[in-house]
C-alpha cells in the first residue's frame, strides 16, 4: 500500500515516515518546491504521478499567533491548498484523510467536546482550519478528518523540546494552567493515521468517513504536562525544574487559545476501534529518545 502525504518535515509527517516502514506500507512525503499548495497544477501533476492509494493532507501552517497578521496565507495553506488536493483526490478516486484541530472549537463548553458540536473559531488560525475541513468535505465525499491537540513528538518544535530547552537554562517556569487538553503524540497519531487509510482503502463504507477526533487518552493542562516533563527529566539527568502555574491572563499572546480543547474520541474508537494511548505513558516514550 502507498500513502502520500503531503509535507516534507513536519512532526506528523516524520511519525509517519517512521512508523510506515512498522506498518508495511509505503509511505512517500511530498513538499516543495515539487508540491506547492497555492498550485493546483502542481498538486495534480504530483498526485498522478505518484499514484498512491491514499492521499494524508498533513502540511499546515502553523504559526498560530502569526497567523492573526497573515490570515491570508494560512487560509491558501489551510483552507485552499487542501481543498484543492481534496478535488485531486476525488479525480483520482482514492481517500483523503486531512488533519485537522481543537482549535475549530471556541473553547467554551464545560464538557467534551464531539464531532457534532457547533464549531466557533476565536483565531485566524482556527478560522483557516475550518475552512479547510469544510473546503474538503465539499470537495470529496471519500474523506477522514482528524482534529487533533496539543501534538509533540521527538521531531520539529513542540512543547516538551521547548520545556526541556528551556530546563537547560532555569530552575523554575512559568506555565498557563486553565487550558485544559489532551497532548497527543504524534508517533501515535501516525500509528493511528496508517491504521485509518488501510480501512478507507479497502471498505467503502459511509460510516468510515466524515470527521473524528483523535487525540491522547486522558486530559491535563499545560502545566501539568510541563511537571510531567521535568518528572522525566528528573529521571535521566537528576536536575529539578519547578512549575509555577499561571493563568492565561498572565500570559497575553496575539492569537486567542481555547480554555477547552478536551475532544471526546468515543467515535473513532466506535468505528475504528482505536484509541490512543494515555498521554503520560506516550510522554515517556518521547522522552526517552529526547533524553
């Protein structure tokens, strides 16, 4: 089986190129300059070239706090460039699965939140995102949307290399502790991910497609995983770093965050059967190769 996945560097793209090769199955990233999302010639030209089975729309911009002074580029990155790669896809007649954030949520609800709940984006970022699930669900009826949160792993830039960057240097951090999320490796999201596109592939039941939400098992808030990081860390080199728990007020940026990004993944496994380990223990097994 050979999967496509767009972007070259990416911490899912990475998982993906490593657990591939687990899983049996092809993987083959593509970026630029051969890929470039803003081109819709260039995508088709890649695509039928490669001629995979499935297509994972991975690439993304990211910078959520930029974003809210370049809302024009992450909605060609987020919002036009998957959804033209959705319409190659159909053209091609194979799946796409696209992955998408907590972040299309406004963060208000008390609960979890599920597939079916109102979105309400409150950044440039979350509104670019949106447009991208729903330019792909128009486009292509045979897709898998994931929304995802708070995504480490040992690749690219994340909150746990950020935290052990920062240990190097300090005793004790600041860390905002009324955003409440589940962090979610991204080693497991591409186990879950390769799992998904086997299924697409070979069943074309309606039920597999549509959105679903994956993330970790279990919740925190950033500055409990911020004291999970240094208790692993205490573990390998002895040093002790301390939390001093903020709020979000404490801590201004340009782009809003959502003090809610719990998501319930009771429908994946319903329908998958997956389910993604507890964030602590997939907190481990990152650390263990960062350290």
């Amino acid at each position: 089986m050979r999967i496509a996945v767009t972007g070259k560097q990416g911490q899912v793209v990475s998982a993906l190129l490593e657990r591939g090769s687990v899983a049996g199955v092809e993987i083959v990233a593509v970026g630029r300059p051969e890929l470039d999302l803003v081109d819709r010639a260039s995508i088709r030209a890649v695509f039928s070239q490669i001629k995979p089975d499935v297509i994972v729309s991975a690439a993304a911009y990211t910078a959520v706090d930029k974003a809210e002074s370049e809302e024009e580029l992450a909605f060609v990155v987020n919002a036009e460039g998957p959804t033209a790669i959705a319409e190659v896809a159909k053209g091609l007649e194979i799946p796409i699965v696209h992955l998408s954030t907590d972040y299309v949520f406004s963060g208000d609800k008390q609960g979890l939140y599920v597939e079916t709940d109102a979105t309400g984006p409150v950044s440039a970022y979350g509104r670019s995102k949106l447009a991208g699930e729903q330019g792909i669900a128009a486009a292509n009826p045979n897709h898998v949307i994931l929304r995802t949160a708070w995504v480490y792993s040992p690749f690219g830039a994340n909150f746990v290399k950020t935290m052990l960057r920062l240990a190097e240097t300090r005793d004790a951090l600041n860390v905002v502790a009324d955003q409440r999320g589940s962090p979610t490796s991204a080693l497991d999201i591409a186990d879950a991910v390769i799992a998904i596109a086997k299924r697409l592939s070979a069943d074309n039941d309606e039920n597999l497609r549509g959105i679903f939400h994956l993330t970790g098992s279990g919740e925190a808030t950033w500055a409990d995983f911020a004291e999970a990081i240094f208790a692993g860390l205490k573990t390998k080199n002895g040093k002790v770093v301390s939390v001093d728990r903020i709020t979000t007020a404490d801590y201004p940026t340009p782009a809003k965050r959502p003090a809610n990004s719990r998501l319930s993944n009771d429908k994946l496994k319903q329908t998958y059967g997956i389910v993604l380990p507890d964030w602590k223990e997939s907190t481990k097994v990152v650390l263990d190769r960062l350290l």
